[in-house]
C-alpha cells in the first residue's frame, strides 16, 4: 500500500515538475504534418494558442513570446483515440481495492464511469507513450454495465479530462460461446434459440422502461395522475430509446451480430458495435445498418477454428473493405493501452490499407463519439491533441518525442522510466 | 466427441494432407534466394539453405544441388531460425495445476500431452516451432514438464523433443501462497513467502531421509549376500523419489518467481542443496539483480511487457528484458498464453523500442536463448549446418510491424504455408456457406399445393 501511495506521489510530483502552462504557445517548426482530414503538408508549421490550433502551413510566422520546437525529420499526428478501454478502473487485475469495473447484478444502466475514474491511474501515462491522447472508458460486466465516458488521457481530475462525461450507453449482447481455447473438447455450443430467448429478455427489459418513460409523460401532463416511483435505471436509458445516446453493443459471432441488426432496428437505437469477431461474414448488413464498429485487442484467437487462424486480423480489413466505419481499442487490460498501434498495425500487415488504419485510430472514433467537431484531425480550431514522432506510427520502433493534449505539452516519462533509471543506475555487482 | 474433434480441424487437416503427400524421407529440400537471419552468425541476403532429411546440411550462397532436389523459392522473404517459446501450457488434456496437494513433482505433463490442441498449429503460424509445456504454478514444487517440437498431425510420442532434459515446475509468491484465490476450500499452507520456501525446504529434508533409508538398506541387501533373511525394505513413495532425484540434479530446475527478494532467496537455497536451477518463470523483478542472475549462472524467461495483473507483477517495466540482457542475464522471452505463443516476435521487436537491444539480440531471446535454457541449443535455435531444420519464413524482417509468418518448416518438413491455408481456407467456406444455404431453403413440397 505504501508503494502505491508513493507511486501517486511521484506520478503527481512529475506532473508538478514538468506540466506546461496550458495557455502556452507552441510553434512546432519543419514537421511532416498529417492532418488526416485534408493534404500531409511537408515541412510544415503548426501554431498553438489556448489549447486549440490555431494555424498549419509552411513558414508561419513566430509571434511574440511562443515556444519553438524544431521537428525537423519528424511527423506530427492527430493523437490517437483509444476507443474501448478500461483506464482509470483498473489499476491491478488482482487486487480488489484497485479495481473499480463491475457492479453487481445484470442492469446497470444508471452507473457512471464518472463517478469512479482514478485520473491519476498509472495505465494513463504509460499508455499515452504511443500517441493516444483520447480515450472512452467504459464499465464491464452484466447486460447494461452503466455509461462510458470519454476523456483526455491528461487532467488533474475527471472534470478536466471529460470531452464527455457520458459518451455511450453499453449493452452485452448474449453471445453463443466460442468453443475453448485449449483444445476443442467439451463445452456444447449454446443453441441459437437460446441466445434468441436472452435477447427477449432485453427487449421485455426495454419494453418496461419504455412503460416507465410514458406513464412518467402521461402524469407530467395531467396533474390527476401519479407519476411511477423514481427508477434510476430507467431514467439512464431514456436518452438510449429515445436515439440521442448511442449504445455500444459488444457482440461477437456472425448469427449473433445479424440479430443484434434486427435488435436495434426494432428498438430503433443508434447503435455502435464492438468486437464483431465474426464481422466478415456479415460485413454487408453491417456497412447497410451504418453501424460502426469498435475493434476490440487483437491479441485474440479465433472465435472458432473454422474462421481460419488469422481471422482477427483480416476481419479488420474485411469490414473496412465492405464500408464499415471501424475504429480501435486497447480492450479490457489497461496496463496494455500503449499496444493500441500495434493492433492497429497487425491489421494493416493482414490486408487493412494504412491510411484507414490511421483514421481508425482519430477522425473515425471522434465521428462514432460525435466530437468530430474537437478531435480527431489537425485542423484550425480544433483541441490541440497532437503528437511528434520519429517515423511511422504504427511501427513499434518509432518514437513519438513530443505529446500535446489541449495545447498543453506533456511529460512522456512515466512509472517505467522512473524504474528505469532508476535501476539501469545500479552499481554493477 | 472426437468426431466432432475432426470436423473442427477439418481445414488444418486437409492442408497437411496434401503438404505431407509429398513429403519423402532423407528427401532433400533447397531454400533459396531467402534474406537468411543465421543468429549464429552474419545475416545472409539472397541465401540458400540446403536441407537434407531432417537437418540442414549447407547455407550460404550458390550452394549445388543434386539432381532431384526440392526447390521453394523465398522471393527475398525472411528466413529465421523457428522461434522457440520456452514456458508454455499448450497441448495438455486437462488442467495444468495439481490443485490437491502442496508439493507435486510426482506428476508429469508427459503422461497428459493433447497433440490435437489446436493450439500447436495456432503457435506453428506464428513461426514456433519447439516449446516448453509445462505444470502450472501453484505449488512450491509442481509437476515436471516436456519440450516438444510441433509436428503438428503426429503422435503425443512423436512430438517429444528428443534428448532435451529433464525439467520440474518450482513457483514462488502469489500462486502458491493462493493470495489471489478466494472461495471454499482454499485455505491452504503456506500463505507467505516465508512458507513457500520452508515448504520447499522440508520436502528437500524429507527426501534426504528418504535417500538415506534406502541407501542404508541397500547396504544392508549387499552386506547380507548369500544369507536367508533379507531386510525389510523401506516404503517407497514416488514423491520423494523425485525430490531426491532433484538433490541428485537430474531435473533441470524452472523456478516461477516475480520478486527479486524472493529469487535471491532461492537462488542461496538452491546454492545450499546443491541443486540445478537453470531458470526463473516471469522473473520481472529480475532486471533489479541482473548481476546476481548473472554470478549465479541463472537465466530469466520473462514477459516483454506484460504486467499489472497483480501486485507481484507490478514493479516492472517493459525495459526489464533489455536491461537484463545488456548486464549479461541470459533473457528469454516466452509465451504462457496460447495467444502470446502466435506473436513471439512482436514481443522481441518491443525489446528493441524499450531498452534498445540490437535486432540480432532481439531475436536471441526468441530463438537461441530459450533454446540454451531448454538444453536444445545443440540441435536448434540457430540456422547452421548440422543443426536441425526448423525454420520459420517472414515476408518481410521478423521485427518490421507488418511483418506475417508465411511459412514454418520442422525437421525440414513444410508444417504451415500460409498461401495454401487460404486456399484451402476458401474452399471450406464455400462449402459452409452452400451447406448453410440450404439448410436455410425452404424444403419443396413434393405433393403441390396443400388443402
């Protein structure tokens, strides 16, 4: 314990030492700019003021009292929005008292991320280490796990670091499970009309709080009748049926996903998917709904053998070929958030075009999230949410040097580099 | 059920059907104009490796060739030594942990091996091409374990690595104290450290006894040549067996541990005994006694950054692999997951961002090192003559971010050629997708309209 309240220290204490004034200006000079919503600009400038940008071109003039930086032979990057994960709920998988995720019981749709997320988690700093400056962090467990939030991946508390502080609602779709991963014995499949009865139940589910919302109306319109008793739950997922919260659905085989289509067409939801794991073979119906997807972590198997070893990979390039909008995400291991590019790059090796994969990982998640209008490109106007790097991005050799979130530029050391130093300093024995 | 079983290989099968036709024995087998990665040596580009039977006989440049010699073209692809994953829990029927008592050596992973887990293809696809299954890491002393190489369709016999020691599972810290298992019936010794090793240390004394009771009788047998009464022999107990086997230094010793304290500990109780450790599990807290791992002639299989899960777990950083390696520790990178197993070299490549070892030693740790730990450095982990010939095939260099494994070859022998999986891969979907169209059909009616 006394370990972890020194780590707080010393991750505060290099906040404290190295934060910039996040009214600073910023002049980043000679830089290969991709905005990726408009032209890559060669030896480029990008001027910073008041968190936002405020000009890109060639040769920029220097105003009075900025800060230069030379980014000669280096790229600059919208930063990179991680678009499922679990930071600042999880500390250490193990350890209870660091793990805020899962309320108990199945409906939870009031719950908010919010209201538990730890801005001063590790996983944040060490997960910025490749350029993700954005993250949506979300609650697990049961059908309705609560609401996710959006946030920068810097702040001094949560309020600081919303872009949003309810993002999405979340739904967990039943999923026929997937046969084991050691070996192929035991463990029947769940018949379909299994899944088919549980997605009843979400729908009778929906169907009350529907009830709810109308005799709530009804009795707000005539004083004669009484309101129903407050529920909490309901009141959460009133701005989910009415369609103005987008509701992520993690839902993974084929047969599943194509009744997750007919799900939130009947429930007329603005649905996000997650996972898809068999989303090739239904790739059509899902770029005809217009529904995004959320990738999940590629450090995944096959959903069944017969999907072939490398589905994971290609099922990516798979959706973006058929016009889906896909985005992705670290998953559920926080201490694993730096690992968002390499995903992104094992799709890109299985056949996803590169330029699709960068705008997965920025103006795609910031459409989906609908803060497109903030982040997810580098364009006047928008947060100054931006990183330099030494070489491709999604190369795990490359080296972003320079990290800005809000215009403010931050410190890319973080809990390793304290041990590092540290102990690479040991006398030798 | 093991229909069922085939039914769900049926793709992986009938590419080896047809890879192994073709297959002949002592055949010879020409690799050519391939960017070779020998790890012993200099990278070859535009290389040729020639394979005769099981082992490669020659590498280098325009090497002849008898007529009748088998020829795959590499294109300029990379070709690198089959990687080797040197702590594993694939292909093992059942579970990995003897849960019901503290102290296990007497059960053996060899006695369990599943060689249609399809992990083993899974791990082939990723270039891997031996590895080290082992007991899991809930007791102080568990259960031994076996090197295999993946030849994928055989045998649990076959697949045996031939020669490759002996090896027993030892765990420290959080496992076996079961600090993070709760429910009914887990109240177990130890709960600490400090119980973990006396554990280890009483069963050590115990076998001692054992060792010497029947030394003694043995004596005794000698002594009383020729004379009617024999003496009474002393129980046998196959556990003790083991442990003094282990005083006597047949087993290879792979010690799961995460603390460094913890490790020290061990490493003067092994020192004490007189007994062979050869390696820490995970070891992350190992890059803080690198010259120790080093003096102590110690090695460390380790993650390239995975961390956090739990306290024991969280003093690391993914700079530890390369800073150990650097201060001279033998490093090893290894899997423990059959989904890490598929993207070994991803894992290296991260050594090179976090810590800066060369690309050379980047793919040390997954190739010769692991190997040197395993005891099979002799026949594998390098590409030179003599050596055996399990290779894996990149299209682009091991450590470039799109790189994709497109062929791995064990004992010479083509085990995955990824151009034929998605062949054949295509062909087994149309015959899904038409199976399922037509259990989709209406069924026709044979007698026209119905009344």
């Amino acid at each position: 314990m006394k370990k972890i309240t020194l780590l707080t220290a010393l991750v505060l204490l290099s906040v404290l030492l190295f934060a910039a004034d996040s009214n600073s200006r910023f002049l980043i000079k000679n830089a290969t700019i991709i905005p990726v919503v408009g032209e890559k600009v060669e030896n480029g400038d990008l001027l910073v003021e008041q968190g936002k940008i405020k000009a890109i071109g060639k040769g920029l003039q220097t105003p009075e009292g900025v800060q230069v930086l030379d980014a000669s032979g280096m790229f600059i990057y919208p930063g990179f929005i991680d678009a499922f994960s679990r930071f600042g709920l999880v500390e250490i998988g193990a350890i209870a008292s660091t793990v805020d995720i899962r309320e108990l019981g199945k409906e939870n749709p009031e719950l908010r991320v919010a209201w538990a997320l730890n801005p001063h988690s590790v996983h944040f700093a060490t997960s910025r280490i490749n350029g993700t400056t954005s993250a949506l962090v979300a609650p697990e467990g049961g059908t309705f796990p609560g609401l996710s939030a959006l946030v920068k991946m810097d702040g001094w508390t949560f309020p600081e670091m919303q872009v949003k502080e309810v993002a999405t609602s979340l739904i967990n779709f039943p999923i026929t499970p997937r046969p084991p991963r050691e070996g192929l014995s035991a463990q029947q499949e769940t018949k379909e009309d299994v899944t088919s009865k549980l997605v009843e139940k979400i729908k009778e589910y929906l169907a009350e709080a529907r009830h709810y919302l109308k005799l709530k109306k009804l009795a707000s319109e005539n004083a004669n009748l009484t309101p129903p008793p407050h529920n909490p739950k309901f009141e959460a997922l009133s701005p989910v049926l009415d369609g103005t919260l987008p509701v992520i659905v993690s839902v993974e085989k084929a047969k599943d996903i194509e009744l997750a289509l007919k799900f939130v067409q009947e429930e007329k939801l603005k649905a996000i998917f997650r996972r898809c794991a068999q989303g090739f073979r239904v790739a059509a119906k899902i770029k005809q709904a217009g529904i995004p997807v959320i990738i999940d972590s590629l450090y995944q198997g096959p959903s069944e053998p017969e999907d072939g070893y490398d589905a994971p990979y290609k099922n990516v390039a798979e959706l973006a070929k058929a016009g889906v909008m896909i985005c992705f995400s670290s998953g559920d291991d926080p201490a694993l958030g730096k690992d968002l590019t390499y995903h992104a790059a094992r799709a890109v090796a299985f056949g996803l075009d590169h330029e699709e994969a960068i705008k997965a990982l920025t103006i795609n998640p910031a459409k989906i999230f609908g803060v497109d209008g903030r982040l997810g490109s580098l364009e006047v106007g928008k947060d100054a949410d931006f990183f330099i790097t030494t070489g491709d991005p999604l190369d795990l050799r490359s080296e972003v040097k320079h990290l800005f979130i809000s215009g403010k530029h931050i410190d890319i050391a973080n809990w390793w580099d304290t041990l590092y130093n540290k102990w690479k300093a040991r006398p030798q024995k | 059920m093991k229909q069922k079983k085939l039914a769900a290989l049926l793709i992986v099968v009938f590419a080896l059907a047809s890879v192994s036709l073709c297959q002949t024995k002592e055949r010879s087998l020409l690799l050519k104009n391939g960017n070779i990665i020998t790890i012993s040596g200099e990278n070859i580009q535009g290389g040729n490796i020639l394979i005769q039977g099981k082992k490669i006989a020659k590498v280098g440049k325009n090497l002849e060739t008898a007529a009748g010699t088998d020829v795959i073209d590499l294109k300029g692809k990379w070709v690198m030594p089959g990687i080797i994953d040197s702590h594993s829990h694939i292909a093992i029927e059942g579970g990995v942990n003897e849960m019901g008592d503290l102290i296990t050596p007497e059960v053996d992973v060899k006695d369990v091996i599943n060689p249609e887990d399809i992990n083993i293809f899974y791990a082939l696809t990723g270039g891997v091409t031996s590895i080290h299954t082992m007991h899991g890491s809930g007791n102080p002393i568990g259960g031994r374990g076996i090197v295999l190489k993946l030849r994928w369709g055989a045998s649990a016999e076959e697949m045996i690595f031939e020669g490759a020691p002996l090896t027993i599972k030892w765990a420290l810290g959080e496992n076996p104290k079961q600090t993070n298992f709760s429910g009914p019936g887990r109240a177990r010794y130890p709960k600490t450290r400090m119980g973990v090793e006396a554990s280890i240390r009483k069963e050590f004394e115990q076998a001692k006894d054992y060792r010497r009771e029947w030394d003694e009788y043995n004596q005794k047998v000698k002594e009383s040549k020729g004379k009617k009464a024999l003496p009474l022999p002393p129980k046998k107990d196959y556990r003790l067996e083991v442990v003094a086997d282990i005083l006597k230094g047949k087993y290879w010793i792979r010690c799961h541990g995460y603390q460094s304290e913890e490790m020290l500990s061990i490493m003067r109780l092994c020192k004490e005994y007189g007994v062979k450790l050869v390696c820490f599990e995970h070891g992350l807290e190992g890059y803080r006694i690198a010259d120790e791992l080093v003096k102590f002639n110690v090695a460390d299989s380790t993650f390239a950054d995975f961390w956090a899960y739990k306290w024991e777990a969280y003093q690391t950083m993914p700079q530890a692999p390369a800073l150990m390696a650097k201060r001279g520790v033998l490093v090893a990178l290894n899997s423990d997951d059959a989904e890490r197993m598929r993207h070994l070299f991803i894992d290296a490549a991260k050594t090179v961002r976090f810590g800066g070892l060369s690309e050379l030693d980047a793919l040390k740790i997954i190739t010769i090192n692991p190997a040197i730990i395993m005891g099979i450095d002799k026949q594998v982990g390098t590409i030179e003559a003599g050596k055996d010939a399990d290779l894996a095939v990149f299209n682009r260099h091991p450590l470039d971010p799109y790189t994709v494994c497109e062929m791995t070859l064990v004992d010479g022998k083509v085990y995955f050629d990824r151009a034929k999986y998605i062949e054949d891969w295509k062909k087994a979907e149309e015959e899904r997708k038409k199976k399922e169209e037509e259990a989709q059909k209406p069924k026709e009616k044979k007698n026209g309209g119905e009344v």
